[in-house]
C-alpha cells in the first residue's frame, strides 16, 4: 500500500501510470501543461512527457474533443481535459455526434477518455457545478463513470484508458483534496459497469454515486441511531451500468432511495428507479424514491446552494417515509 | 501589428473631442476601478467574498475608455467579460452591486445566484454580464445588435473577448454573421497576453488578433490598449462607423494581465521582464500624467477625487455588508415566469 | 373550421399568423427565406414579411440560437429553425447554459422558440432523426412541446411564441405531410403542460407524444379485437408536463406502458416511470413498461430502422405481458 | 481573389510533374466519378437508392485531383465531403461499397447503418467520411494529423469543407488548433456558390474563403476548382509543404454545384447564366481537351476508357443489387466493444 492519496493525486497518478505503460496515451486540454491543470491534476506530467504528450490547447472544446478523437480512431489513446466538466456542452455535439457513433455506426474504434472536475458544493455557481452524467444518456455510444473514491478514482481512470470506447470520467471536485486513502503499490484497475457496496443492511438500499455516496452514509449514520440498517450501493459506473448489484440490493431491502447531486427531473435516477420499479416490482414494500437536486441551475450564494443540491436531511427524511409506508 | 511605444515615450495627446469634464469623469471612473478592485481583494482576504476574483490590474484604462464610448442614453449596450469592472462602472452599474455581487447577497442584482460582475439587463441597465462559457456573448450581443435594428433604435452593441475567449466557435460564428448581417456592432479583443497560463502565441498563429477580422470581412485594427485616449478614440470611431451602417470592428487591445489569472495564481509561468515592462505603461498613471501635462488637472484634484471614491466605496461596502444573505426557501423559484418572484 | 390542413401546414400557418400579430415575432435559420425552408415550412414567409423579418443565416447554429436569444433578451420574439432538430446538438451550450438560464440566474426573460424536424421513420440515418427531448430534461429553464396533431402543432407553437420562457419545439418529420384535419378559423392556442386523452379506455394506459400516438393507436386497435380498452394519454408537453392527467389516468386503469421514440435508456419516458411508478404505487396493478429504441444511434437502412425503433407489436407485445400480471 | 478564365480562354499547361501514365489515371478516375454518380441518379430513379442523393456534377476535377495529391501508401487520409465521391475512389474505394451504401445494404462498409459516402476508416482505408454536422471533421482530421506526427509516420491530413461548412464553430477552432500545432493538413474548400439555397456572399462577408487563413495565420489561395491541373499543383505543393514542417494550407477551389442541393431541388434560386456560364467550365471536358492538345491522348482512349468503366460498373451494379439487406435482429450490436458484432 502507499500513504495516504487524495483523489485528485490518485487521478494524477492514474494518468501518469498509464503514460507510462503505454506511449499512445496522451493528455490534451488547456492549461493542462505548464500549469498542470486548473486543479493541478497534471502538475508535473509536461516535464515527465514533454509537450508532445501533454498538449495546452487554445480555449477550443470543440477542437480538444474532436482532435483526441481523430487521433484515437488512429490508435492513440487520448485524455481530454475539460478544465471544468460544464464546459463539455460546448462539444456536446462533437461527442455524442462523432465520438460516440464511431463503433456502432462505422465499426471504428474511438477510445478517448474526457475528465474533469464536476459537481457542486463549493460556491461555484451554475457554469462551474454541473453534474452531467444525465446529459449523455439518451445518446448510445458513450460510457459514464463517476468515481467516489481515491481507489476508485485511480481504479476507474486506469479502466478507462484501457477501455476500446469513449468514456466520460467525472470527476467531483468537492473531493479532490478533501478525501485521501492509501493505495495499492501495483497496478490495479476498477472495472467499468460494476457498483460497489460501500456499507451493508437490511432495511432500505440508498442507490448513488459521486459526492452523494457521503451524504448517503451521514444519513446511514443518523439513521443507524434509529435501529434502521441502511445498505449503499455506489454505482461507480453509470453506463453501463450494474443493474444486477441494484436489484440483488432491493430484493433484500424491499425499499430504495435513488440519490444523486443532478437537478431530479431528467436526472439519471430517474432510470435507475425506473428499472428498479419495472423489475423489482415484486420485491418492493414501498414506491421508489428519487432524491435530487430542485429543478434549477446550480445558484452560487451558500444559502441558495446548500437549499438546492441534496443533503443528508432530505434523505433522512425520504427514509423515514420510506419506513412508514 | 502596431508598434508599441517604449515605455517613457512621450507622445503627442490626441484628445478625440473629449471635453476636460468627459476627461476628469474617465479619470474618476478609472480609479473607481482600480479602488473598487483593492476593496474587493480586502473583502476577500477576509473572507467575505464567496468564490474567486479576477483582476484587472492595468486593464482598467481599455475597459473604461472603450465603454466611454458609448450612449447609453441611446440606448447602447456593452457586454464585460470577468476583468471589464471599468466597463459597467461608466454603464452605470454601482459599486454596492458589485460588492453585493461578490458577497452572494440576497439583494445583489441576481440576488446570489450568479457571481461577480455577471449580472445586467442590455434593455434595462445598458450592459449584460457574460455567462463563463467564454465566446457565447458575441452571438448573443450580435442578437441585441439585430434587435436594436430591427426596433430602429440605433443603438450599438460594444462586446468584449480575450485573446483566450477568440479561440472559441463561439465567437467565430457570432464575427461572422454580425458581418454578414452588418450590425452596429463593435468587438474590443483584449490581448493580455494569456488565458490562464497559455501565452497568446499558443492560442492561434494569427500575425495579430486583429488579422482574424478578416476572416469575417470586417474592419480590424491593432492598437495599445493601455493609452486611454487611443482606445476611446479608435473605439469612438467604430461606434460611429457601426451606428451609421458601417457594420462591425474588431479591435485588438495590447495590454498585460498584471495579477494572475485569478487571486490564487501567482502567475510563475509569466517572465518576470514581462511583469516590470509593462509595469511601466500604466494606463492609469500615463492618463493622469497626460491630464497634468495638459494641464487640465493638478496632483490635488486626484487626491480630491480618490477622497470621494474612498467616501463612495466605505458608503458602499458598508451597505454590501449589511445586505442580507439570501433565504434559501427561495431557490427553487423564478425558472418561469409565472410565480412571480421577480416581481417581487 | 378551415380545409384539411396538414402538420407541417398548421405550422407555417402558426408562423405567419404570429407574425401578422406581433411584429416582435421574426424567423431565423437556415435557407428559411428564399428557399422557404428545407421542408418549405416556411414558404412564402418572405414575400410576406420581408429578408428583415426571415433572416437566411450562414450554417451556424450557436450564432442562430445565441443571436435569437440576444434579441429575446430587448424584447422581440424570435423563432429559429433548425433545419434538422440534430442541429441544435451544435448549440447545445448555448442553449442551456444561455437561453434557459436567463430567468433564473438574471431574472431576464428570453422567449425564443427553437424549432425543426425531428424523429425518424424516414431512413434519415443518425443523424438526421433525432428525438432530442431527453437530452434537455436535466437542465432546467427550458420548455419542451412535442405535437402529434395538426391541430396541437399550430396552438402549441402559437402558444409558445407567446410564452415568455424558452421553448423548444419538436416537430415530427414522419408527419409532416401524412397526417391532416380541418383546423378552427379563429385564433387559438393549446396550453403548454396540459395532456390531451387521445382514447378513453379502462385496462391498460399508455403515455405517450409525438409520432408514437399513431403507433399507440394502432396498437390499442388491435388490443380492441382481444377485448382490452386501452387509454392513450398524448402528454404534448415534456417539460412542463401533465402529471395530473398521467395520474388520473393510471389510477383508472391501474397498468402503465410508457412509449417514446428515442432510445429506451435515459429517454423521457424514464421520468415519467419514475413518477408514476413512485406516486401511484399504490394503484398499479403491474409494473410500469416503458418502450423506446433500442439503444443505438438510429440506423439507417430500413430493416434496422425498423427493428431499433418502436412498433405497434412492440407495444401489443408488452400489454399483453401487463395483463398477464 | 484570383480571377477566373473566361469560358474558352487557352491557358498553358502546367503538368505539375504528372507522368502520362498518371494523368491518363486521373481522367480514368474523373469519368468513373461521374459515370458511377449517374448509376446511382438511375438506381434512385428507380427508388433502389435509399435517401437522397448529392450530387458533385461539375465538381468532379478539384475531388480527384485534389485526393490525387496524396500518397496513400505513405498513410495520408483524405476526407470527404458528401460531395467528394472522386475523392475516395482516387484513394481505393470501390464502387460496389458506394453502392452498397446508397442501397443500405447489410455487406456495405457500415452494414446499413450509415448513408451514401459516410464511410472509411483513417488507418485502414486512407480515406474518412464525413457525419453530417457540418464542421466536425476538421478538427477530427487535425486529430489524424497530430496522431501521425506522433506516430512519426509523417503523413498529411487532407480535409474537405463547404462554402456553407466553413461558418461553423468546428471548422474555426479546427484550423486555428491545427495551425497553432503546426499540423502536416491541407484543407480545400469548396466554394461551389451555393449553401443549400443560401449564396456564398450570405454566407460570409470575408473577401475571399482563401482569406480565413488569416484568423489562423496558415497559408491560403484561392484558385480555379474546374482546372485539374491547377487543383492538382496546388494541392500537391501544400502537401509537400504539410510533410515539411511547413504546417496548414487553406484553398478555396472556386467551382460551381451544378444541380440542386439534393435531387429534389431544382435550384430555382441559381440565376440561369451563373449555370450556363459555369457549365462551359466543366473541369473533365476541359482536362480531357487538355489531354488531347498535348496529345497525350485521343477521343478513341476516352471512348476506350469509358467502355472499361461501363463494364466495371455494370459489374458493380450487379453485385450491390444482389447484395442482402441486413438483419434486423443485429440492428442493436456493436455499440460497444466486445459483443464481437463487428469481429463478424
Ligand atoms: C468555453 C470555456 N472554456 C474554458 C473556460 C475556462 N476559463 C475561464 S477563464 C479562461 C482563460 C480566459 O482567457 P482570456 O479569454 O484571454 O481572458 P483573460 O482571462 O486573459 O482576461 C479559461 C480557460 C471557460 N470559461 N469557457
Ligand atoms: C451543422 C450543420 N448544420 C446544418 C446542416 C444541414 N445542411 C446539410 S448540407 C447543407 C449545405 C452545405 O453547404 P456547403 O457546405 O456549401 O456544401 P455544398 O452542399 O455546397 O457542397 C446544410 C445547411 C448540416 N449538415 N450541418
Ligand atoms: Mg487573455
Ligand atoms: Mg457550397
């Protein structure tokens, strides 16, 4: 094992590991080099690689995710940076057009991998909070993970550069720095489509990934208290995604909470209970309960903010509905 | 691309038709900005502000001289980018928003849902803040520039773009058909030499920013942005030029982003020659030393002018201060019209 | 009542009759003027109003959207086309981190309307039929109406250039010229948000919009012939949508099937599983079905353009398996 | 912007180093453009052909002779335009696979799924298709660029784009990435009047096409697209520059669209003379009248040729009708990697 990794070095060091074992990988994006990165998730890699394998691109996204693509349809194996994961809707088209159709549509393989920082909780406002995963969807072609730990953090990002299709690797930048574990010394991956359980029970299943995976488990702890023995699934990968993990869960538990950090309407938990509704049908005691954030941009001022995204209050609350059904 | 002058270059003044008292109100204003920027940075030492700031440290002389060019009672509209605080000061944004603004109050103009000088209605106050997705104000501002056309209001449309903000399909798109359309519209580039930490030599291989007007058809000019008479002057003339259906101007501005790209970078990848040279072109500095050279102010009309921003902004932060935060019952109302929260 | 008027008819009538109303309202797209439209959706718009009023714009779609925006913003009320609704992937950002942020984040109104063909049927390929209404339904600020009749095309898109918030409006290609009936001669709007309840019926519900009513149809024709009454509620609105007629009629019939045009996962259709699902628990009889594409680009030759898109056997198929329940 | 000959005019020829033998290829490759373009007109007459079809009449010269300036062996990569069938057979496709495609057959190159010439692979087939968002392959083929650069395989990306297309957002940060990068890509555009119904001067208020490489600071000409020869040099000098280090070229061929944008258009917009006056410019009577004057070949070498390539398209013909639709049942595999779909 070695010491203690933040998430943030766990995905610098993913990054680093894999340019090493493998010379097609390369990292393109802006600010990526010299600087290493808004978050300083590359410090250092320009000076290990050079600029030929850590490109600084002018502020074009368009041009980042469309030349990481040509460049994998050639068999490299390209990491595009976004320097905040909102900014990924200024290619929307050139990922879900072009990147993603390339195997079905043509049988090419385009295998890049577009990462950045995600999520809310920091005053970031509504251009530097977004939780994109639900964006993505309904356009086929595409893999989404979205780690919540260091481990995984590296695990996945490992998978993900290995991996013969596009991945979108969401990163949440409230746990960059905040989180840290120690990891395996060797090589390690996490494999994509498999959720993990992060703490077992019997009475209610909370469905989540990303940030929400803590707030999950501060609402497990309070609800613990209560005699309530909560088990949560972190999904890890959202497509695809491990639906068997979701329903085993639910057969036991007969009650699940969908819980994500995205606006509820439209979010990626409204599949999730769909499918849970649609399949475990039989197994559930009470109807299946989606926790998001309400229905608008991610506001800036803390107040505004903390009212909007999900805490543990709100899935406390839903579970104690759940309980009383 | 325009030679710019060795730093101590005495040149003749070209003064553009300003009268001494529209010259005296661009020296206020342009230490409005500079003053109101410092009362920020102590904000935020203390904690008082939420999120980021960006400086605009020797870019004050271009914000204010281009949006000095303006009618705002004509109804002309100019869009900031995050460094263009001089700009909506002479628009008429005051300092208490501002501050409310970076303070995320509940009274700020968004009332804490957006950050900093992002705010402002183009119909109401004379200005629109951006959104952060850099490039996506010039369509938006050629729109605004369409609509004044089509209401025969005749008003101009005054957009700004960093050098980084130029690389976008954004921008390209917005250039290309406010040219084809020839709208009253007038785009000040401001090259300061980097977007974040990329040098504006990786941002395109362009001879000059302003060489990409030609990709559009429009006129396009390289001047020191740091002079203010020379960009109130140059961007006089393309408002003239737009509102008479002259169509659009791209005007790069030479300057230099003093202070990192935000209060946490310390710039380490910016040469230290860099820093000092333009150190030394102040554009804040080279004006009042033109206006006392003029003789059209004294050393002690400054010092009588910093006294009345300094009342101005303790006036102002007092009241930011006091603003309340805002009630988080709140956050889930105004995506439509219909609640009534704006009318609120 | 006027002469038998198509789809695409009542459209262009919409246009040019908001137009003669409210000279704030203009169109802009492209080939929109001279050429009348790709699919003359707007014939002899320019005669009538004038090269200021139908603006032909390069190929540029974040400079349509952004510009018809900025004009929203000072008062007027633009259209924009896009010549395939695919397009508007092109804009995506400024779409939803522009337009449908104006009120929320600035309290600014800007009503534009974006509209233009969507779906498929016609061996467009992938990238010409597109069911884009998912890839809005997590980023709040944006109306989305989707109309199955003539009658709902022109009062939806009267109604939505009289909104002051952002719509998008989605008009099926399939139906364009295949589908007529005489329309009122007055003025008059269908409401954004309200459902309309195609087919009475008491076993089994099917929710539903755009092209997908007449598959609906046809499958409840049939249906019929074994004895099973099928109600169609035709939701027209997605965003705001009609969750009160989606529930009334659910705890009628006590069965659901959810059917929508674009792929199965992360479609629309997932959020109104998960709603229904999670607030009429207690009335359904089986578990909500929902049907979508398969989930793939949508491919081009008809064979797999059939097989990947939703059928009438499809639909047959899956009430059946609700009835056995 | 250069001017164009007057219909008629006697030029002299510039052969730019073409062997006989290649330039007997090229008039090979021209005539089974527009004769393989005709069958698919004749299959879709009798609605054998699914979707619409785009055709590249009078537009043939610059496809071929443009893709002729590329070394395939070498690993360049042409990308086509939908326009730009010449281009690809010059770099090895064959008919049948065009046929198979325009009929949505289940053994064309993407089995059914994509339409007409939406096909290739970069590495394997020396050419790539197009999507059909205008725009987005140039910065995809600056990718194939920048790959083989990393791949020291010192090949040339050569890209297509539209009148129409170059407004796009894509294109814009394509060239400007690709130029800053100094990339070994050549794009020709297409300035063939027409965007759909919408005329180039609506499209763009620049000068010339040619003078976008300004905003990018790469080289750029504009030249006759009906004159082989001239596509050709042109072509072949920025190629060689590209695979010097010398980086980006942008060329507008000027030519002319000679029907509607698809089959069901009539191009009732097209003023009549612009067709007349362009229709005696047709690059392939013009190249094979060349050909003749030089005396490099006779009219019984075209009429030779011509029955060579009836006879390889009634081949062609036959095996694309006989071809099977494809099955329904595969309609959703290989989306992803390793259901083996496309190992088949
Ligand atoms: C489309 C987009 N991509 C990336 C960013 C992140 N970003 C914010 S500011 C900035 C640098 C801007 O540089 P420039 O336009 O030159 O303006 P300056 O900061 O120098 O005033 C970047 C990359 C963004 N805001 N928008
Ligand atoms: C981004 C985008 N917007 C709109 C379209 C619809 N469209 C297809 S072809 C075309 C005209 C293309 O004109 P040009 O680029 O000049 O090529 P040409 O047809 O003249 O060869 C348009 C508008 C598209 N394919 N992509
Ligand atoms: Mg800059
Ligand atoms: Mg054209």
């Amino acid at each position: 094992m070695t010491a203690e990794t933040t998430y943030l070095e766990a995905i610098r060091q993913a990054m680093i590991e894999e340019m090493d074992r493998d010379e097609r990988v390369f990292l393109i994006g802006e600010d990526v080099g010299t600087y290493g990165g808004a978050f300083k998730t590359s410090a250092g890699l320009i000076d290990r690689f050079g600029p030929e394998r850590v490109i600084d691109t002018p502020i074009s996204e368009i041009a980042i995710i469309g030349a990481a693509s040509g460049a994998a349809l050639m068999g490299m194996r390209p990491i595009a940076e976004m320097q905040f994961i909102d900014f990924i809707t200024c290619a929307y088209d050139m990922l879900v057009n072009f990147t993603a159709t390339n195997r079905y549509l043509y049988g090419r393989a385009c295998p890049i991998v577009v990462r950045g920082p995600a999520g809310g909780g920091v005053h970031g406002g509504p251009f530097h909070s977004l939780n994109p995963e639900a964006m993505f969807l309904n356009r086929p072609g595409l893999k989404i993970v979205y780690p919540a730990t260091a481990y995984d953090a590296k695990g996945l990002l490992k998978a993900a550069v290995r991996d013969d299709d596009p991945v979108l690797f969401i990163e949440h930048k409230f746990l960059y720095r905040r989180i840290r574990e120690p990891l395996p010394s060797e090589d390690y991956i996490v494999p994509i489509g498999q959720a993990a359980v992060r703490r077992r029970g019997t009475d209610l299943t909370i469905v989540t990934w990303g940030a929400m995976v803590y707030v999950a488990e501060e609402a497990a702890d309070e609800l613990k208290n209560d005699g309530v023995s909560v088990e949560i699934v972190d999904l890890r990968s959202i497509i695809p995604f491990d639906e068997q993990a979701i329903l085993e869960s639910v057969a036991k538990t007969s009650r699940v909470i969908v819980l994500h950090e995205a606006p509820l309407t439209g979010g990626a938990g409204a599949e999730f209970a769909a499918r849970i509704a649609e399949k475990a049908f039989d197994y559930l005691d009470a109807p299946v309960k989606r926790i998001g954030a309400l229905d608008v941009p991610t506001p800036y001022s803390p107040p505004l903010e903390a009212a909007a995204l999900p805490d543990k209050n709100k899935v406390i609350a839903a579970a104690r509905e759940l309980l009383a059904f | 691309m325009n030679q710019l002058p060795a730093p101590g270059t005495r040149l003749p003044v070209e003064t553009h038709g300003l009268t001494r008292e529209q010259m005296l109100e661009i020296a206020y204003y342009l230490r409005l900005t500079r003053s109101l920027e410092e009362r920020v940075v102590a904000l935020f030492r203390q904690a008082k502000v939420i999120g980021g700031i960006y400086r605009s440290l020797g870019q004050e002389g271009e914000s204010v001289a281009a949006a000095y060019a303006l009618d705002y009672a004509r109804g002309d509209v100019v869009q900031p980018l995050i460094r263009n605080l001089g700009a909506i000061l002479v628009a008429g944004a005051r300092p208490v928003d501002v501050l409310r603004q970076y303070m995320a109050k509940g009274n700020s103009p968004t009332r804490g849902r957006e950050l900093n000088i992002h705010f402002g209605h183009p119909a109401r106050d004379g200005f629109i803040g951006q959104i952060s997705m850099l490039g996506d104000m010039i369509p938006v501002m050629a729109g605004i520039a369409l609509a004044g056309r089509m209401q025969k209001r005749n008003l101009v449309a005054l957009a700004f773009i960093g050098d980084g903000g130029s690389s976008t399909g954004a921008f390209y798109e917005g250039m290309n058909f406010a040219s084809v359309q020839k709208l009253p519209m007038v785009v000040v580039l401001e090259n300061n030499g980097y977007a974040y930490s990329t040098p504006s030599t990786k941002q395109t291989a362009a001879r000059t920013f302003a060489d990409k007007a030609q990709a559009f058809g429009c006129h396009g000019e390289t001047i020191d942005g740091n002079d203010v008479f020379t960009v109130y002057g140059t961007v006089r003339r393309a408002v003239d030029r737009a509102r008479s259906g002259g169509g659009v101007s791209l005007i790069e501005v030479k300057t230099f982003r003093m202070k990192g790209h935000a209060e946490h970078d310390n710039q380490a990848y910016v040469p230290k020659e860099l820093i000092e040279e333009w150190s030394a072109r102040d554009p804040i500095v080279r004006y009042e030393q033109a206006l006392v050279e003029m003789g059209l102010a004294t050393a002690a009309d400054f010092d009588a002018m910093q006294q009345r921003i300094r009342r101005e902004l303790d006036a102002a932060v007092d009241e930011a201060e006091r603003s309340p935060m805002p009630d988080p019952r709140e956050a889930g109302l105004g995506l439509f019209a219909g609640d009534g929260y704006w009318e609120r």
